[in-house]
C-alpha cells in the first residue's frame, strides 16, 4: 500500500521545455520551430550523461554547461558554438528558470496530497545552489517541508543510484514498499526508483519510448492525469 509520494523537479513538476526554448531563441534562433523538442532531448541527454563527471571532479561546471548545449546543437547538425557561446546560453536560460512555476496540475495534486495529510519528498538531481534557486522559485516548501528536500550534488550520489534513494527513504522517515516516486526520465527515476525498491509512476509526457517493459508501477501520458491518479492511489 503507498502511504508516500517523492517527486522528481526539472520537466515533472514545471515544463523545463519553456525556459529552454525561450533560450535558444534568444541565444541560436537559426533553430527551427521543429527541431526545438528533439534539440531538448539531446540537451537532457547530455546533461544526465555528462552531470556524474562534475561529480566525480572529472569536468568544471562550467564546462558541462556549455558542452552540453553546443553538443545537442551537433547532434541536429547545426553550427558549432564555442564554449564562451556556451556559457552565455546558460546564463540566458538561468535568467528564464527565474521565471518558472509549477504546472497548474501539478499544483491541485500538491494541495490534494496535502489535504490527504500524504508524506512527501523531493530527490532532483543537479548542481545544489541551481536546484535550491528552482525549489525556491516553485514555492514548494508550502506542501512539502525543506527537510524533505534532496538536492543531489550536496549528497555525493545522485538518481539512479539506490544509494540516494535510501537515504531519501531514511531521511524522510518513509518505508521504500509504501512509497511512490514520480519523475519523468525513465533511466534516473524509474530504473532508480525500482533498484531501491520503491514504487514508481513514469511520467512519460514526452511520449518517450524504450526498447524493453517499463518497470514502472504506473505510467501517465499527459499533466491533466497527474491529479486523478493520485485520487485513485489515495482514494
């Protein structure tokens, strides 16, 4: 029985694709309207694959942020960017996350779960003053207390490692069996989330595909199903 429920941040609780577009207009605009959501992909791609070698002490920062845009803009065939590019791309699209908030959605779900008295949690991935700045402009701390709150750079693991799950799972003072994690990146939150045995909901409004069975628990297509699933797990 699921009595908790975790979230993911970047593209589950706010479209992440807004402020990137928003940068790439004003940063390349040679990019076409098409090639936007694929451009996308391949940015958090790149940033999933390449984040664990700013970990690790392998890469800069600053240095991942700026490959990660001008390797997407590569990988569609467009000009090369150098890294000095690269960098002023980051600063224009930190300057858009200032802008975010919470998909309407995902605000009703938040208030329902909270009238419910249901646990929750947040484990993202990234930089921890970068994703401290979004859950402060998201406002999450009205649902959800900061002690609940895991930002992956200030632990030393990161999704999908078990390892950051467990400690979510201990610092939260929730049971993994009992507790359902919602992201929208199959490999970090859905693979994560089962390698440490807890349940999990793939938020796949993306319309991802994968080449084997989703392990996940639950799958959702689309932000409007967000707020009748939670109604009928926690019904």
């Amino acid at each position: 029985m699921i009595k908790a429920v975790v979230f993911d941040v970047d593209d589950t609780m706010y479209d992440q694709q807004q402020p990137f577009k928003n940068a790439v207009n004003r940063v390349v605009p040679l990019v076409s309207d098409e090639d936007m959501h694929p451009l996308y992909i391949r940015f958090r791609h790149h940033s999933d694959e390449n984040f664990p070698k700013v970990m690790a002490g392998e890469w800069t920062l600053e240095y991942m942020r700026a490959h990660r845009i001008s390797q997407s803009l590569k990988d569609l065939d467009y000009p090369h960017i150098t890294e000095e590019d690269g960098l002023f791309f980051q600063k224009v699209y930190e300057d858009e996350l200032n802008n975010i908030c919470l998909h309407d959605e995902v605000r009703k779900t938040l208030d329902f779960l909270k009238e419910k008295h249901v646990p929750m949690g947040i484990i993202t991935n990234g930089p921890t003053d970068h994703q401290s700045k979004k859950l402060s402009q998201l406002q999450l701390a009205n649902w959800i207390p900061t002690k609940n709150m895991i930002v992956s750079q200030a632990t030393g693991f990161q999704k999908p490692e078990k390892e950051i799950f467990q400690l979510a799972a201990a610092t939260f003072s929730m049971e993994p069996a009992e507790t359902l994690y919602v992201g929208d990146n199959y490999d970090n939150d859905v693979l994560g989330a089962h390698r440490a045995d807890w349940h999990s909901l793939w938020f796949n409004h993306r319309g991802r595909t994968i080449d084997t069975t989703p392990v996940s628990d639950i799958e959702i297509s689309s932000f409007d199903q967000l707020l009748e699933t939670m109604e009928s797990v926690f019904a």
